[in-house]
C-alpha cells in the first residue's frame, strides 16, 4: 500500500506596503480630482444673455449721480419695462 501525503496549498495574503497604500488612493482619488478640474474649468464658460435678444456686448455706460438709486436708473434705461 503506498501513502499519499497531501499538501494544502499555502495561503498568501495581499500585504500592501505604505507606497503601494498611497498608490492605491492616488488611483482611487483621481477620477474624482479629473471630474472636479472639468467642472470647474467648464464652469466658468456661462455667458450673460438678455431677454430683450440685444447681443451680449451691446453695454450703456451710465454715470451714476448723488442720489440715484438703482431702481431710478433702471426706471431710465429701460422705460417700458419692469425695472427689478
């Protein structure tokens, strides 16, 4: 009769070193940091629009008096309209 000898094989665990720690979350990190660099890169393409279909650049440089307020202003630039 002969003998067999069974051997269970050996169990290794994953033993992450501190660079490799520091690897690992700089690869996990960066998707996030690349998605937060677009947003707010692409955040600052919003331009300013006017209801009235003037164009964007189309500015009235007004001198503003002792006195005035906001809404007179308002009120003088654009008669027919609601001044808020």
């Amino acid at each position: 009769m002969s003998s067999i000898t069974v051997t269970a094989a050996p169990t290794t665990r994953l033993r992450l070193t501190a660079r490799g720690r520091r690897v690992f979350a700089f690869l996990a990190a960066l998707p996030v940091v690349v998605a937060l660099a677009l947003a707010v890169v692409g955040g600052g393409a919003a331009l300013a629009s006017s209801e009235t279909g003037a164009p964007a650049d189309a500015f009235t440089e007004i001198t503003v008096m002792s006195g005035e307020t906001l809404w007179s202003i308002a009120e003088d630039v654009a008669p027919g309209s609601d001044p808020r």
